[in-house]
C-alpha cells in the first residue's frame, strides 16, 4: 500500500515536468513545421515590443511633464529665491531640495564649504540620477554684484517616480490583458490565411498520373496565393500537355514499328511455312523483309535523333563554309532522283554560314522530298537562297496539294501526318519536319510555312549568316 502511494506520489510530483517536457516538444514542431504559429509567434512578439514601446513612451512623457510642471511651479521659484538669498540661503521652506551648489564663474565649489561635488549639466548624469536615486537635478545661473554664479539644485522626485512606475505598469498591464484578446484572434487569423495553403498542399498530395487533370481551386484565394495558384495551375497544364503529347509519342511510335514488324512476321511465317522452296516467294519475301528493315532503321534512326534533342546531347559539327556547296550539291541530287517535276533553282547570292554542312543539307532534303511526295506528277517544284534581313533563306515551293489551315499548327509535332498524307503509298513518318526544325532551331534559325488547299506549299529555312 505504501509503495503504491509512493509510486502515486512520484507521478504527481513527475507530472508538471511531462507536461512542460511535452510543451516544449509541441512547440519546437510547431516552430519548426507550421507557417502559421511562426506567423502568430511573429506578431505576438512585435505585440509585446509595442507595449514596451508604449509603456516606455508613455513613462518618459510623464516624467517629462511632471518635471516640467515642478520647474515652473517650484524650480523658477527656487532659483530666484536663492539668487536673492545668497550668500545666506535659507535652507528651511526647501520645497524637496536635498541639496543645492554654487559654484564661480570658474565652476568651482564655493557653496557649501565643504563640497567636493562638480558642477553638472550633463544629461546622463541627470538621467542616472533619476534612475537610481530618484533625485532631479537642475542646473541653471544667475548674476550678483556683476559676477555670474551657476547653480545645481537637487529635488528629491521619488514621489513623481512612483507614479511613472505606476503609470507604466499599468499600461503593461492593459498590454498583458490585450494579449488575451490578440493571441486568439492572430492565431485564428493566421491559419485563416494559411488554410488555403494547407488546401494546396493536400491536392497537389493527390496528383498523379492517374488524376494528371486535377487543378487548385482559385474562388477561395486572393493576392498572392491565387498568384500563386493560378501559376501553379498553368505548370500542371503544361505537364499535363507535355504528358499527353509523350503517351501519343510512345502510341504513334509503337503503331509504326508495329506494322513492318508485323509484314516481317508474316514473311518469316510463310517461309516457315512453305515458302523457302518457292524461289519467287522467296525472293519476294526477302526483299520485302528486307525493304521494311530499312524503314524500321530509318524510323529508328528518326526517334533517336529527336530523343538526342530532347535530352540535349544532340552534337552539331559546326564549320565556316559558302552556301552554294550545299544548294549546288542539292540541285544536282534533285535532278538526279525526281523527272516527273518541273524543277527550278535560282540562287542569288552566295554568303559563309557556320554550321554543321551534313544538318542543313539533311533538313532541305526533308523539305524537297516532302514536296516531291504532295506535288503531283508535272507540277512544279522551286528551290531557292536569297538574302533577307539578317538571314539567308533557302526557301522550298511547289504546286503541290497543299496544307489545311487545322493542320499548319500541327506539322511539325512528332509522328503527325494530316489526312491526305496517311497512306502508306506516301510514306513516312510524320518524323521530317519536326527534325527539320530541330536542325533550324539549333542553328538559330527560324523556320516558316505558308499553303494554300489546292494550289501549293512555301517552306521557308531562315539561317544566320557571317557577313
């Protein structure tokens, strides 16, 4: 029994140290963690500043006054009175005076007799004075018999003190009462204005690629929050976007190396089958695997280009070189591999570019094959380089289908083709323009596109030059 007492006792006398132990810890993670008891924290403590500012204030006016009241109801008297009376002052009817020196027009002590005291205007001193021994010094001078005397009468102001102190605690005290109204009504506040944070932060919680569409509700935040908010939603449209754009990416990509992987399959299945005995099929089985194994390479080679771009490890061979290399090099090709169209090269001038010279060609190749490919047999097709500006263009046209006005903005997105483009006796990827950009863009290029449904297509490749 006596030990379960004692053991009752010991946690009564242990409690008050848990709990301030578990004050201490609650506050060093609130300190730590919560934005709003920083805030409240914060303002609790500038509260505090301002009362002693005030009381301070408030105490030195006071004093100011009660002091100024004693000069000119008491001191001005005082002094005269010892003016008149000196050398034989009258020490009885002292009205507080503890003591009074007078000292020559040399400051030294010629009353009292014994006075090792100096004479003292200096304002600190009055201050400590004040503080300490709750005694006013006043220092002023006055003339007899042509000679001109100064003077220090000490008022004992302990009375006057009292009040001050009584005034000023009193105003901490009003202050400390305040603090019951202040703390809950910061504390509220200040979670009121972190609340939407607080919502911020347990939506963003809930993003994911599942819910990529989920956005912060701006009706409830103001000022910079819903700055914020709204900035923090135009971010997720943007992943968003980029998201949805990569999922098409990877599904386009898959669809077009699904199909040549599917008529290899094919093949190899009817060799498999009986067709390695059929010289004929055979030879048509070889040459189409083998026909869709370059496609499948050069969409390979395609993808990895623009993955090179995209993770910024594509390299650019730059050179100084003249212009016509290329473009006479282009022309010649062009001539070689395409008799249905009419072909025209006009070249006006020649100019030193810096850049990677197999790039450039690669990309007007892109723009001539994609006008040989929607140019009708005996439409005309036109290459040419002029300078404009700061630029040199080498600029592509041809009367070919054209390009629907939906489908401009779109061109240069990775594996899109529009409509008129999608079968497979055209060809391609949809991967062309969008690594002739690339190559344009790496120059510091710019490249533009103008069409017409029905009449034709101007592709225009803008290149720094070297003057």
């Amino acid at each position: 029994m006596i030990k379960l007492l004692l053991k009752a006792l010991f946690k009564i006398f242990l409690y008050p140290f848990k709990l301030l132990y578990r004050i201490i810890v609650s506050l060093s993670k609130r300190l730590k963690f919560s934005i709003a008891f920083k805030i409240s924290t914060s303002y609790f403590f500038i509260y505090l500043i301002i009362i002693l500012i005030v009381a301070f204030t408030t105490s030195a006016g006071c004093l100011t006054l009660e002091l100024n009241k004693l000069r000119s109801e008491v001191i001005d008297k005082d002094v005269d009175r010892i003016a008149l009376e000196f050398p034989e002052i009258n020490m009885d009817d002292n009205n507080g005076i503890s003591s009074v020196e007078i000292y020559n027009s040399s400051l030294n002590s010629i009353y009292p007799l014994n006075n090792r005291k100096r004479y003292s205007d200096n304002v600190i001193v009055i201050i400590e004075k004040l503080a300490y021994n709750k005694e006013y010094i006043y220092s002023s001078n006055f003339y007899k018999d042509n000679m001109q005397y100064y003077l220090n009468i000490t008022y004992d102001v302990g009375e006057i003190i009292d009040d001050v102190k009584k005034i000023s605690f009193m105003v901490m005290l009003s202050g400390i009462a305040g603090v019951l109204i202040f703390v809950p009504v910061v504390s509220r506040t200040s979670y009121k204005m972190i609340g939407p944070i607080k919502n911020m932060t347990e939506i963003t919680r809930t993003i994911t690629v599942n819910n990529i569409n989920t956005r912060l509700d701006i009706k409830g935040t103001q000022d910079e929050l819903k700055e914020l908010s709204q900035t923090f939603n135009e971010m997720m449209d943007r992943i968003e976007e980029g998201y949805k754009s990569q999922q098409q990416f990877v599904s386009d990509a898959s669809h077009e190396l699904r199909t040549p992987i599917a008529v290899i399959k094919g093949y190899v299945n009817m060799l498999d089958r009986w067709g390695k005995n059929d010289k004929a099929v055979l030879e048509e089985s070889i040459s189409a695997i083998k026909n869709e194994a370059e496609n499948m390479q050069d969409l390979v080679e395609k993808l990895l280009f623009i993955a090179r771009s995209d993770k910024g490890t594509l390299i650019f061979t730059k050179e100084d070189f003249k212009i016509s290399a290329i473009l006479n090099e282009i022309e010649k090709e062009t001539k070689m591999i395409d008799t249905k169209h009419k072909l025209y090269f006009q070249f006006y001038n020649d100019v030193n570019i810096y850049a990677d010279r197999k790039r450039i060609k690669q990309a007007a190749r892109i723009l001539i094959d994609n006008a040989i490919k929607f140019t009708p047999p005996g439409g005309y097709i036109m290459v040419s380089g002029f300078i404009e500006s700061d630029y040199y263009i080498i600029r592509v046209e041809d009367s070919g289908i054209g390009i629907e006005k939906k489908d401009l903005e779109k061109i240069f997105n990775r594996l899109y083709r529009a409509e008129h483009s999608r079968s497979r006796e055209i060809g391609g990827y949809g991967l062309g323009l969008s690594i002739a950009k690339i190559i344009v863009l790496g120059h510091k290029g710019k490249i533009r596109v103008k069409s017409t449904v029905g009449k034709g297509t101007q592709f225009s490749m803008m290149f720094p030059y070297l003057n």
